[in-house]
C-alpha cells in the first residue's frame, strides 16, 4: 500500500495516501527490440550476441511499458510494475546480482517490492520511480575523477555507489524522473524541479562553477542531496511550475506550467539555443525556444545536440552537426535555433543517443539518423545517416513502434503486433 507522505508546503493535496500519475507513464505493454552493439551485455539476447545490425526480439516473462537504453544498459518496466535489467553492470547499475557468468547479458529482475510506475538510465545507474512518488536508485554516479556516488554520505563514510536500490533522500512525492549520464532530475508533486548528481557542466542548474568539483568546501552533499532549483527571471518565475523535465548527457531542460522552456548545462554547440559557446550553471530561459506560434511538448538530448518536439508533430534539431547527428542533410552545419527536420512524418516522441536521433510518428514508425558506425540506425549498414530513415528488419513487420530509446551504442525499440 501507498505509504503516507510529506507534501511540499505549496501542495494543497491533503491525502493520507499518495498515488502519483504524469502524462509520461506510460501505459501500454509492448514487446522488446534491441539493436547494435552488444559487447557488454546491453542487447539482452545473451554472451554470444555482440552486435545486431537489426532489431531483435529479447525474450521477457512480462508485456513492457517502458524501455529505456542506459550508456551500457537497458532497463524495463513490466506491465504489473516490475523491472529487468541487463548490459553492463560495473558500477551496479543493473541493481541485481550477476555473479553467475553470463547473468548480465539476459534480463534479470530487480528485487524491489514496491511497484514502479516509470524509469530512467544514465551511464551507470538507474532510478525508479514508484506509483506513492518515492524514488530508488543503484549504480553511482561519477565525474571526470571516479565515482562520487548516489547518496549524500554521513561523516567518515566512503563515497560509493550501490548495487541494489537505495531509496532517494527525498521526503515529497515524485511524478517525473529523468537521467542524464551522470546526474538525476525530478518533478514533484507540487511542479518543483529537483537534481542531484555531478554538476561539472552545470548539469545541476543549482551549484555554481566554483563548487562543482565535488562540492568544493561544501562537500558531496551539495551535488548528491536532491535540492530545488528555481529560475526568477523578467516574465518567468518557475518556482512550483514546472511541467515536465528532459535531460541531456550533460544538461536539463525543462517546460513551465506556462510553457516557458528553460534550461542548464553544456552548451557548446548550442544544443540548449545559446548563442555562444556557453556553459550554463543556473537556470536560463531559453530564447531559442520562445516563438508564439509554437508550443513545445517533448525534448530530447544527447551529448551535443537536442531534438524537439513541438505540439503539431514537427520535429526539430539543434547543436553539433557532425555525422549527421541533427538529421538536416549532407554538409549541414551546427545550428543554434531548433530547425524543422525534412522527411520526418507527424511525430508523437523523439529520443536521442549520444550521437544519433529517432522520431516515432503517429502512425507507428520508427525513424532514424546519425552515426552509423555502432549499428544503432536499424539501416543494416555503418554509413551514418544525414537525413532520416525509416527503420526496418524482420521484427518491425507488422508491428507498430510505441517509444525508442538510444543508448550510448545501443537503441531499444518498444513495439506491438498490429493486429492487437
């Protein structure tokens, strides 16, 4: 049962028991299709596998709701509130035992009692989210110099990370969770935004550039204890407003209860509309993003271009333009205002890998663009893609794709028979 929780003192909800919902949790179960490189476990379909240049189907005891592609992982979500893990699990990050050889290659479940309603991957942990808006996490969090961690550590303990789920130090009610590679963000209940994690490249929105080492003299704590942040700018005031939240490899983005979009982190090739080469370490409105005519839904980011979805089902792109990562044809150059993608049908999400860039139309397709080199395309080649493709292979036909998600050399598609 939903135990009782403690409600942020603008939140007017005055119930015992807490049962959270987001326009995010997904809901319908699907099938699982992984694709490229799978050198370390992170396809599901065993030691043998090391790469596949086509979807494949991953054999799971339960219909998935939602799949998310970590740096070297993947993590789903079951129907009935369960989660499998499988890749690489160095740090902890598939938060179960997989001392027995070959154990990490196929799903194995997570033992977490509670029921999970969403979750999220980074390079080397996981978070979850669960249906009374408590978070737990395992793996660690790491900067430039090692792992710094999950949770804040009391006096003398060590900075490590943890292979089972730890519960969040966090005493309000979730409704959204989003990884980057290395820090963590959260939505409450009452539209507060809340981080945690490394804050070298401003990631955090909260911490400035002289205490992201580590906390500098403040210590973990300030990186590792989740705390709000709040953007008080002319015509923006975001404190217990915010919508929804996306993260990057290396930033956040964030849409206000008004539509404001704002953002923190690296932005050296203008992937957050800045238009310099820039590194935001507290909250920014992003001007890129202020068009009347348009109202963004959906972000998406890897770590050094974004994609946007805005409410009509265009598609757009933004930042480094190298192997064709924002999908605007041969020769394109970097861009710094969100520019509309040629060729990509109405779209209802968008996701990003490291390097490449996906889109899932309306009618149920799946496309494609990017770097080619680690098979993540579903193209069958290593050509990297200047201009959208449709993805195919033998385990698309007939199906339709409900969500993809991109790893860092892996893509993972969620998909259902037509016929159902």
């Amino acid at each position: 049962m939903p135990r009782k929780r403690v409600l942020e003192k603008d939140d007017i909800v005055s119930v015992k028991r807490t049962k959270v919902s987001h326009p995010t949790h997904q809901t319908e179960p699907g099938l699982l299709l992984t694709l490229g490189q799978g050198d370390l476990g992170q396809l599901g379909l065993g030691p043998n596998v090391m790469a596949r240049k086509r979807p494949a189907l991953v054999q799971l005891p339960e219909k998935i709701i939602q799949a998310e592609a970590g740096g070297v992982h993947t993590v789903c979500l079951t129907e009935t509130g369960k989660i499998y893990t499988f890749g690489c699990n160095d740090e902890g990050a598939l938060g179960r035992d997989t001392s027995e050889e070959g154990s990490e290659s196929t799903p194995g479940l997570v033992d977490l009692k509670e029921k999970v309603v969403q979750v999220s991957a980074g390079d080397s942990h996981t978070a979850a989210l669960t249906e009374d808006g408590r978070v737990f996490i395992w793996g660690a969090f790491r900067d430039e110099n090692g792992v710094i961690g999950l949770l804040a550590p009391q006096k003398g303990e060590e900075n490590v990370g943890s292979p089972l789920p730890v519960e969040l130090q966090l005493d309000v009610p979730v409704v959204k969770i989003a990884s980057g590679s290395h820090h963590l963000a959260l939505v409450s209940m009452a539209g507060n935004l809340y981080t945690c994690g490394c804050g070298d490249n401003g990631q955090l929105g909260r911490v400035p550039q002289v205490f992201t080492a580590r906390g500098g003299r403040r210590g973990l704590k300030l990186l590792l204890l989740p705390q709000t942040i709040s953007v008080k700018q002319r015509g923006c005031k975001t404190k217990g407003r915010i919508r929804d939240v996306f993260c990057g490899s290396y930033s956040t983005l964030a849409i206000t209860q008004e539509g404001h979009v704002i953002g923190f982190g690296l932005s050296n090739y203008y992937q957050l509309g800045s238009q310099g080469i820039e590194t935001y370490y507290l909250p920014k409105i992003l001007t890129a993003f202020k068009n009347s005519s348009r109202s963004w839904v959906k972000f998406s980011a890897g770590q050094h271009h974004t994609v946007c979805l805005d409410s009509e089902g265009t598609v757009y792109s933004l930042g480094r333009a190298d192997y064709g990562m924002l999908g605007l044809g041969q020769g394109s150059a970097e861009k710094a205002t969100p520019t509309a993608i040629p060729g990509v049908p109405k779209s209802s999400s968008v996701a990003c890998g490291e390097r490449v860039g996906f889109a899932v139309t309306e009618d149920g397709r799946a496309f494609a663009w990017g770097m080619g080199s680690n098979l993540q395309l579903g193209t069958g080649e290593e050509d990297d893609a200047w201009s959208p493709v449709q993805m195919s292979g033998q385990q698309l036909e007939n199906r339709t794709v409900l969500s993809v998600s991109g790893g860092g050399q892996h893509t993972v598609l969620l998909v259902k028979d037509k016929q159902s």
